[in-house]
C-alpha cells in the first residue's frame, strides 16, 4: 500500500480537508490525547460517525475540547494509559503517527511531529483502532471533574517549569503568554478601603488568622466569591484618587486555615514575593492599573461590596491593543 510522511502540520491539513468535503465520513481514531482545535481539524461540522479512544484522566486531554467534540455528536471514550495515535479516516486515509489530536499536535510547525499516511484502509490500522475501542470505556460524570483536575494540574506544572529558570514581569507574561497565568491561576482582586470603624474587627479577624496559620499571613473579610486557589494581585479603591497596590498574595483553602468570627468568614491568604519568579512590583501594578481601569469601565460591578475579582487574563486585550 501507498504511504507518505507528513509532518502534524501537513497532516492536519490534510485531515481536514477529508473531513469538511464529506461531513459523514466515518472516523475511527485512537489518540492519546485531545486538545485545543480538535473540532476544528475535524472539519468542525456533525461528527456523529466519528469515534475517539484517548486517555482521558492522565492530564494531557483538554476535558473541555472533548465536551465540544461530544456535542458535535462525536463518541469518545477513555482508555487509561493509551499512547497510540492512530487511525481511520472512511475509505480515504489510515495513519499511524506522532501527532496528538490538537493545535499543537496538528497545526503548530514546532513540535518536529511525523505521520506515515497510508491511502485508503490500512487492515492492520483498522483493526487495532477497533481492538482500542473495545478495551475503552464510557466517560462518565463522575470522571469529569477528575480530567479537570489532571489537565489543570498539568498546565501549572508546564507554566511552573517555562519561568523557574528565568525571571519574567508580569507585563510581559500577560502581553505575551496570559495562558500561563491561567495556568498559575493568577487573579486581580479589587476591593473597597475599609473604614475606622470596620477596621479594629478587620484586625481582630486577622490576628486570629496570624495565630491559626503564621504572621506571614493577612485576611480578607468575608469574600464568598474569593477562588479556593490562587495567587492574587491585590489592589484597593481609596475614598479619593487612584487605585492603591497592596502587593500579591496566595490563597489556598485546601491548606491554610481560615476563621469564622461573629457570623463572618475572614479567607487566610499568603504574603508572597513573586508568582513562580514573575515579579509584579510597583511599576508592573502602575501598569496595571490601567489596563483594570478599562475593564471595570467595560465591566460595571455587580457585587454589592463594589468589588471585582477576575483572572488578569481579561486585560491582556488592553495590553496589547496598542500592539
């Protein structure tokens, strides 16, 4: 049988263009992992004759590109540790390959991926994509929430690693690469200035918390909507004049110990220096301010304590709109 070999970026071309030429092929594909694009380089229309094996759970498939492949009316199934990156496409193409069913894996000229692509049905191709299928399972509700979990877990240790070795500024990780700021799960929080009169209960509420946790530690005051888990970029809204910095500060309610006091929730939260070393100093948050200004104007507030929380990924279009 005819072969070629193509690299992911050919190769997904080449697969889309079957796929939006003929909405009902029938596809039967065992890959290991799904991602960002995958309905796309299936040619984005009905995808009721397809079928996907992928290792659903080991935190390399996007569990949300798998729910828009799904309700494009694709089966998917998971089969633990699957590697395989196979498949067939109706009566036009087997392949056995390098390529992940992603942007990166299909699109992307970077990652050096290799596909030999057979014309026509490959038997030994089909046939293992059928054995695949049947060792698979159904993803079920319960299995959600653990791919959630896996696939964020990956995408901070891939964020964690890309800047340990060299310091960045928060600017310029916004600008270029907010992704990974999703990754690190990096908020703005904006909040009122407390007044006199509220802030001798705000100082008892955190003096509880110095003495649950370490004097390392501050509070906020009752913030039902505060992420369990986070790093936050802390500004306040003064009664007159700019936005005031008040530094970052990492939240993790799985760990530190918040307090109940007086029927009111004080949130434990860690003074920290830099997110994985990208440094938002006071010049980088002069910066910022700007870019939050033109968001909470887009943005009007809802909460009735006049106060925005929100992942700083939401200002990279103010960032770079000058770009």
């Amino acid at each position: 049988m005819e072969y070629e070999i193509l690299d992911g970026s050919s190769f997904g071309n080449k697969i889309k263009s079957y796929m939006q030429k003929d909405p009902n092929l029938k596809a039967k594909l065992a890959i290991a992992f799904i991602g960002d694009g995958a309905i796309d380089l299936l040619g984005g229309g009905n995808l009721s004759n397809c079928q996907i094996t992928c290792d659903y759970l080991s935190g390399g498939t996007n569990p949300n590109a798998v729910e828009v492949l799904k309700e494009a009316g694709a089966k998917v199934r998971h089969l633990d540790g699957l590697h395989a990156k196979i498949g067939v496409v109706g009566d036009k193409l087997s392949f056995v390959g390098s390529s992940n069913l992603s942007h990166n894996g299909m699109v992307a000229n970077d990652r050096h991926e290799r596909v030999v692509v057979f014309d026509g049905i490959e038997k030994t191709v089909k046939e293992h994509c059928a054995d695949l299928w049947e060792l698979s399972i159904e993803i079920t509700d319960e299995m959600k929430q653990q791919a959630e979990d896996a696939w964020q877990l990956r995408r901070q240790h891939n964020a964690i690693r890309k800047y340990s070795q060299n310091q960045s500024n928060i600017i310029e990780v916004l600008k270029s690469d907010p992704d990974s700021l999703d990754a690190l799960e990096v908020y703005i929080v904006v909040s009122e200035f407390i007044t006199q009169e509220q802030e001798k209960e705000f100082n008892l509420g955190e003096e509880a918390i110095q003495e649950a946790n370490d004097t390392n530690f501050e509070a906020y005051w009752d913030w039902e909507k505060l992420p369990k888990k986070g790093v936050f970029i802390d500004f306040y809204k003064p009664n007159r004049g700019n936005l005031g910095f008040n530094g970052l500060y990492e939240r993790d309610a799985y760990k530190f110990k918040d307090i109940e006091r007086n029927g009111d929730t004080f949130q434990a939260v860690l003074n920290v220096e830099n997110i994985e070393r990208i440094i938002c100093d006071q010049e980088h948050a002069n910066e910022l301010k700007t870019y939050i200004q033109e968001y909470c104007n887009e943005n009007p507030c809802k909460d009735d304590d006049n106060a925005y929380c929100f992942k700083i990924s939401a200002l990279e279009k103010y960032a770079n709109k000058d770009a």
